[in-house]
C-alpha cells in the first residue's frame, strides 16, 4: 500500500494572551499552528492557500512551503503529553501522512501527491511555541532530540491536494536522512 495523506490542515494567524484593564495583551505571543482540517486545497509555491505563518524567518518560506509530519509520531506525542487523542495538525503540521515516517523519508525526495510535486527540503526544527501551544515547556526539546520532527516541502509544481491522495516517491538517492 503506498503512503497517503491521512489528513490535511491549515490555520490563520492568532493572538494568545491575557489582557489587562484597558484591553492590552500582557506577554502576548501569535501563531499560526492551531490548524483546521480541511478535505482539499490549492498548492502555491509558498504553501496551500489560506495557510498563514505568523514567524516568516524561522517558517515559511520557498523551501519551507508545507510542513508534513507522520501519523505514526501521534502516539508518541499523546502519551508525552498525557492525551489520549491528538487532533490532526497537533503538531503545526500542514499534511499528516500515514505510511511514511522520518526513517523513510531523504532530503531531495520528490513526492508526487495528486497534481502537485513536492520536494523534501529539510527537517522541522520545531520552536517554542509547540510547547506553549500544549503547555509543556518540555516539549519542542523532546521533539528536537527525538528525531520525530516532521519535513519541509518546497514546490515543484502547484496545483490540488486532498485528504487521502496517495504520495508516489519519484525518487530518493537514500544518502541524506532527516
């Protein structure tokens, strides 16, 4: 069985915090990685449109166009945090892939997934804000040392991506792990 997107997700830009008297946030912080499901999307070359990145130095980007993580980190990751289920896109992620994982996926991999090619481009390195996002100061170290960090894809060629389409592996020179 080939791999396959077991679901697809993107989010809007968003300020956390607590307000103060006169309506201030106080240690406000913004994100992008509270994602949503969605059934579909258009691929641009800078990610699946209505995506949004809050911290455009450390994300985004051309070859950080779409973040993918595997499904099978998600048990790894509920039983840290002491959930009994995560919801597609716990980890920022834009696809959430079954049937691949960071063992099997090289940097320089072509993935063709429905009309659009993407390419792997580098690992996540995952930021704070994970671990403020499920607050667990713990977490974004743990993700890091783990290796279970997901991948960039940068754009080969655009077009739609939907939940359920199967990844095909055009190439992979097997030299260069995550």
């Amino acid at each position: 069985m080939y791999p396959f997107i077991k679901s697809l997700q993107i989010g809007k830009v968003q300020q956390f915090g607590n307000k103060d008297k006169k309506g201030f946030f106080e240690r406000s912080w913004e994100s992008g990685s509270f994602k949503g499901v969605v059934t579909e999307g258009i691929v641009t070359t800078l990610g699946i449109v209505g995506d949004e990145v809050s911290d455009t130095e450390s994300h985004g980007g051309l070859e950080k166009a779409i973040f993918a993580n595997s499904y099978a980190n998600y048990p790894l990751w509920s039983d840290f945090l002491g959930i009994n289920e995560l919801p597609f896109g716990a980890l920022a992620e834009n696809i959430t892939v079954s049937g691949l994982d960071e063992t099997t996926v090289f940097l320089g991999d072509i993935h063709q997934i429905g009309e659009v090619i993407l390419q792997v481009s580098q690992p996540r390195k995952p930021c704070w804000k994970i671990s403020r996002k499920w607050q667990n100061k713990d977490f974004t170290k743990e993700i890091f040392t783990s290796g279970r960090t997901g991948w960039y894809y940068q754009v080969l060629q655009t077009g739609k991506i939907a939940k359920n389409d199967t990844i095909i592996i055009s190439h992979n020179d097997g030299k260069k792990s995550l």
